[in-house]
C-alpha cells in the first residue's frame, strides 16, 4: 500500500501537472439574447477563480453573490470599465451588469465562472475494487 502511495506521489510531482493557482482554466460563452439583438456574436470571457477568492465571495456576500462571482471571473469584456457604467447608469460594477444583463443570463454567466473552477460538475467517481 505504502508503495502506491508513493506512486502516486510521484504522478502528482508530473511537471505536466499545472498549478492550479497559476493556469486557471478559461472559456468563451455566447451570451444568446445580446447576439439576436445586436446581431452578431457577443461573447464573454471566463476565467476560473482560485479557491480562496470563491470562498470569500460565498462567505462576504449574502446578496448578489453571482453578481459578484461574474465580475470577479469575467475577463472580457472588462464589466468595470467606465463607458459602461456611465451607459447603464450603474453607481457600482454590480449595478451596471444589473442593468446589462438579465437576471437568468447573469446566473449562467456566474455558473459558468463556477464550473470553471470544479463547481457545479462532477469532478471525481468512485473506484469500486474488481
């Protein structure tokens, strides 16, 4: 047993293993309702987050806690920029994306933020001994 242990040490010790910290996984989403209206492609850029940064937007915010997930994981477009507050007439980053997006578009957004980072999907199954 203590052999397989080691083995399995040594798997995870891979240089072809990456640092999750380091090279978060990325992914492209084609937001639906603003590509018909503005027809062409508007696409969102999501970057998983690490793991103490989701645990503090859970723990900090009761409200808004996709909200918040969405702003801390969307690369592009940069919902904190200031074109776009001032256009939504948002006071805050959160307001603006409240005013962007539908409440439905915003939870997938964040889910999507979320299974990015191993959430919302299933990432380990059980061996059963043969």
């Amino acid at each position: 047993m203590e052999e397989k242990q080691m083995d399995l040490v040594s798997l995870l010790l891979r240089p072809e293993l990456p640092n999750v910290q380091k090279e978060l996984p990325t992914a492209r989403y084609r937001v639906k309702r603003l590509s018909e209206l503005l027809d062409t492609d508007v696409v969102f850029t999501l970057k998983g987050l690490p793991y103490g940064k989701v645990q503090k937007l859970r723990e900090s915010m009761s409200d808004d806690v996709s909200v918040q997930i969405l702003l801390q994981g969307c690369v592009e477009p940069n919902l904190k920029d200031p074109v776009l507050k001032e256009h939504y007439g948002g006071a805050t980053p959160a307001e603006t994306v409240k005013a962007m997006l539908l409440p439905g578009e915003i939870e997938d957004l964040s889910r999507a933020v979320e299974r990015l980072c191993g959430y919302r999907k299933l990432t380990i199954e059980e061996v059963k001994n043969a």
